[in-house]
C-alpha cells in the first residue's frame, strides 16, 4: 500500500475476528488493467478519505481488494438462505469479500465490502461481475438515499480490464465497493443455527446487538428484545418502499439485512404504473416477490430470523416459539402505522384521522390500479390540485368514471400541496431510462449514467429541462424485465 493511503487509515476486522467460524479468509483477485469508473465523493468524504487519493493507483487498488493496510483481515462470509422459498443451507459471499470496518465521521461502524472480486469458496458461478449491474446497484443506492430511505451505497466502481462472460455473449467486467452498517444477515443467523454450536449462535446474537442495538446490552431478555428490533426497523423500510413504489426483485432470506438496510440490489426496479401485482425480475416466475407481497415477505422472512434464535429464547421449545410469535408479531403493526403516517404526508393530510384518511386512500389507490396511473406523476399532480390547478390530474384518468368521488373527499381535507412536494419525488429511476444508462455505459459512454445520478441526487427537487426523466416509458414499450446479474 502506497503511503498516501495509510494517514488515518484504520480498517478494522471486527467480524472477521469475533466471528471467525462463519468466515473464510480470502484474497480478491488483481486485475492488470482496471480503471475507475464511477466514485462517490461524497461517501469517501464521510469516512475521510480523500477522493484525490482514491484515484491513484494505490486508491484502486485499495477499492479492489489487492491493497489493504498490513491490518487487514479480508473475508468471505459464510450464511444460509430461503431462495424463493426454497432452503439452501450453504450460500455465502460467493464473489464477494468483506475487507473490514471503517469509523465514519459521525462515529458510526460501518462495513467495507466487495462485490465481483473472484471465486471464493462459496461461489455458484465465476466469482465475478459484469459492470451493468453493479452500476445498477450504485445508482439504486444512491437514489434510495436522497429519497430518505434506508439503505447500503456503493463507494466505487472499478472496471478490471477483463471481459465476463453471460450466456452468449462477453461484457467488461466490473468490482463494486460498498458500504453498509454491516452485511449481517437472516442468513448469517440460519447459518449459525444450522451448527448447531448454541455458542456461536449466541456470539452472533451479542455481536449484532452490540453493533446495531447497543441499547440491549446486559438486558436479560436481549434476544427476543432483538428480534422485535429487527422486526419493526423492517417494517419501517418496507413502508418506505411501499410508498416510494420501490420492487426489490429477490427478497430472499440472504438479502435481508439486520440492520434495516437495503441490501443487494440485483432485479430491483420502480413501479411506473400503480400495480400492486408488479413483477421485473426475470425470475420471479410466480410472482413471490412482487410488489405488493413485500410486507408478507418481509414478515416471513423475519419469522425464519426468530427460528433461528429459538435456542437462545428459552429451554422448552413451546414456550420459546410462544415468545418468538409474540416478538415478531410487532411487524404489523409498525409497518401499518409507518404505512398510514407516509400515506398522509404523500396526501398532504397530516391531521387527517383514521378514517378520514380511509375514505380518501383506499379508493384513491383503486382509481389508480384500475386505470393504470402513473404512480409518481399522479401524486406530483395531486399537489398542483391541492394548489386549485388540477388540469394535469384529471387528465391522467381516461376512464368513464374519471377520478372518482375520493377527490372531494380528499379536497375537504385542506391538502398542503407545498407539503406534499416536499415528500413526492418528481424524479425516481426511470426503468427505461435506467437501462439506456446502462447500456450506455457497457459500450464506453458513461454520460448518461453520469446525468441520470445527478437527476436522482435531488429528487424532490423540479428543474426545468428534465421532463423525460420525469416520464413513464413511452407507449407500446416492451414490459420492462431485470435481471440479478450473477
């Protein structure tokens, strides 16, 4: 490592060193030629690094694994998983590594992590990465956080020289830096389970506490305690989701993450159309995943992480299932509760009552599902309403039964339209014009890319000369597919 990387520079290896029964220490591959494509100022300014640095040839290296402080304990990730479904008890970090922890500015742990560095033991494929989806992931980061959302981001992405191979055909291949509040997941508790090693089960258990719910220490009921933590930070990024009309594509036990985040974005999209049915993963064939099956996923999904600790939650196992139910239970009404409080800033009814805001909601969403509303356009419209132009509102419903009798409801309740701004997006990634950035960018033009971050950046924020990234796929499009990138 250079001497410019090493000032201030402490990666730590925390997990790799506390839990080193569900790791496997592991090297990244080198490519000869790699080039920096896309780096976040901003998130290497949070940890103090400097940007200038990171472009040299040690700051890539560093961002792709090859070189580290002397320190550093680079790893693979051991962790279980449902897959649609479906158990498989031995999954992992496949193509990715785990390079250590970092202190941010604001004091707070956070993982260092690759994604395409190379065959590890736990790999399914090559181990490594075409440069379309983890530019995918970059930019859903990044737009998930200037919408306010929970979620990892993405530090860098690094092109190695080298092509990949999918299918029939050779794309550049690509390594993504990623940071994360830590990259503990369902999994990783279903993995430590399987062991059947109690011990290592319950030092998960502390390490994730002390790391995400420090609150809970020395509480004697710290694991059930954890488990209705981790339920209800789900059901508050799965209200966000909902209202943001965002479709994660692969919410397997694996991509759920301890720390409320959102991980692993692989056939992630955004709703145009309201359609509680959505699906784009290219194989989500039964529609598991689809958008309005989030909640019921997230709460399945939570009811496998309780399972896991069942050893840890009493001696008789009836009593501990008992407990588990009753913790996990927590998630519906959390989710319901952020769902209704994200609804009526949406609406601009921030006082509305319960069954005020019934009266408008529940028949508003059906207007738009039965006549395939653009989600985001609709609410952008319905602040300029709120404000007496409502021009551009009604001419979003085509049908004999035009907008329904919910408007003058909701009308009646006085809407701050300037309010409603504040939380609507005019700007969400627009899945066609995602894909004409990506393709872009897999041929050499990374402008588009470029642009299409900087619009997502400020998403609340309407600036004249963006209307197409502010627009549904033109008519007669094809169905929109993605696909996991592995």
């Amino acid at each position: 490592m250079g001497a410019e990387m090493s000032i201030d520079f402490a990666l730590r290896s925390e997990y790799a060193t506390a839990l080193e029964e569900l790791t496997v220490p592991w090297q990244a591959v080198r490519p000869e030629e790699p080039k920096l494509r896309v780096l976040n100022e901003e998130l290497a300014a949070e940890f103090g690094l400097d940007p200038s640095v990171l472009r040299t040839e040690s700051g890539i290296r560093f961002l792709l694994g090859n070189e580290l402080p002397e320190q550093a304990k680079p790893v693979a990730q051991a962790y279980a998983g449902h897959q649609f479904g479906f158990y498989a008890p031995r999954l992992g970090d496949g193509r990715a590594l785990l390079l250590g922890e970092l202190t941010d500015v604001h004091g707070r742990t956070r993982d260092i992590h690759l994604k395409g560095s190379g065959r590890t033991p736990f790999a399914r494929a090559d181990g490594f990465a075409t440069i379309g989806p983890m530019l995918r992931e970059y930019l859903m980061g990044e737009a998930m956080h200037a919408l306010g959302i929970a979620t990892t981001r993405a530090l860098a992405v690094v092109e190695t020289g080298t092509s990949v191979r999918r299918e029939a055909e050779f794309f550049p291949g690509a390594v993504l830096a990623r940071v994360a509040s830590s990259h503990i997941r369902v999994g990783t508790f279903q993995y430590a389970r399987s062991t059947g090693d109690e011990a290592l089960l319950e030092k998960l258990a502390d390490f994730t506490i002390q790391r995400h719910y420090p609150q809970l220490e020395g509480n004697p009921k710290r694991y059930e305690e954890l488990v209705e933590a981790v339920a209800t930070e789900q059901a508050k990024l799965l209200a966000s989701w909902m209202l943001v009309g965002f479709v994660h594509g692969v919410m397997n036990t694996d991509n759920t993450s301890l720390a409320g985040e959102t991980i692993d974005y692989g056939p992630c999209a955004f709703i145009d159309d309201y359609d509680p049915g959505a699906v784009f993963s290219s194989i989500d064939h039964q529609g598991r995943y689809a958008f309005a099956n989030q909640p019921g996923i997230a709460l399945w999904n939570l009811s496998r992480f309780a399972d896991s600790l069942l050893p840890l939650l009493a001696d008789d196992q009836d009593a501990a299932v008992e407990i588990a139910e009753g913790r996990v239970r927590v998630f519906t009404s959390v989710y319901e509760a952020e769902l209704l409080a994200g609804m009526r800033r949406k609406l601009g009814i921030a006082d509305a009552t319960d069954a005020e805001m019934g009266e408008a909601a529940r028949p508003m969403l059906a207007r738009l599902e039965a006549e395939s509303v653009d989600y985001h356009r609709f609410f952008r419209a319905l602040a300029h309403a709120a404000r007496g132009e409502s021009a551009a509102l009604h001419a979003l419903f085509t049908g004999e039964e035009g907008i329904g009798e919910w408007f003058q409801t909701w009308l009646g309740l006085s809407p701050d339209g300037d309010a409603m701004d504040r939380v609507n997006p005019v700007y969400v990634p627009r899945n066609h014009i995602v894909d004409e950035a990506l393709v872009a960018a897999t041929e050499g033009d990374f402008e588009p890319f470029s642009r299409l971050l900087e619009v997502l950046e400020h998403p609340f924020e309407e600036r004249p000369g963006l209307d197409r990234y502010a627009a549904p796929a033109p008519e007669g499009s094809w169905p929109h597919v993605t696909y996991c990138g592995t």
